[in-house]
C-alpha cells in the first residue's frame, strides 16, 4: 500500500471509532453497497453469436416510413 493509502485508511478508522454503534453499521452498510456496486464481473462476457435467432422475428416494410400525422396529435378514431 502506499503511504497515502495508509494515511485515508488511518483517517477513516479513526473517524469511525468516533461514531455511535449504530452510525458505524450504516457506514458499513454503505461501504458494502459500494464494494457490491463496483465489484469486477466474475465471469467474462460470452461471445455473440451471430444469426442465432435468425428468422424469430419480422419487421414490417414500411418500417422507416413516416408516421402519420394523427399519430402525433392523437387525432386517431376513438
């Protein structure tokens, strides 16, 4: 470790001696949360395959195509 780590490590521990029973579980809790939060993935991503789910689904023709006006000032049938 160097010696800056040290030096937070050294704060941070005296800080927390100063704190109340209970103060000290929600700095733990906290310290937890972000252990959990930035932890590095276990296992490294799996590869895509390319095509695996080729022919599950379509997409209509007109797709790109412009929507409607009524579309977007609700002018629709009811």
């Amino acid at each position: 470790m160097t010696s800056n780590v040290v030096d937070t490590t050294s704060k941070l521990i005296a800080k927390l001696q100063t704190l109340a029973p209970e103060q000290q579980q929600q700095v733990l809790d906290f310290v937890e949360f972000i252990a959990q939060k930035y932890a590095q993935p276990q296992q490294p991503p799996q590869n895509r395959v390319l095509g695996l789910n080729q022919g599950k689904i379509w997409i209509s023709d007109d797709f790109n195509e412009p929507l409607p006006d009524e579309f977007w000032l609700d002018e629709s049938e009811r």
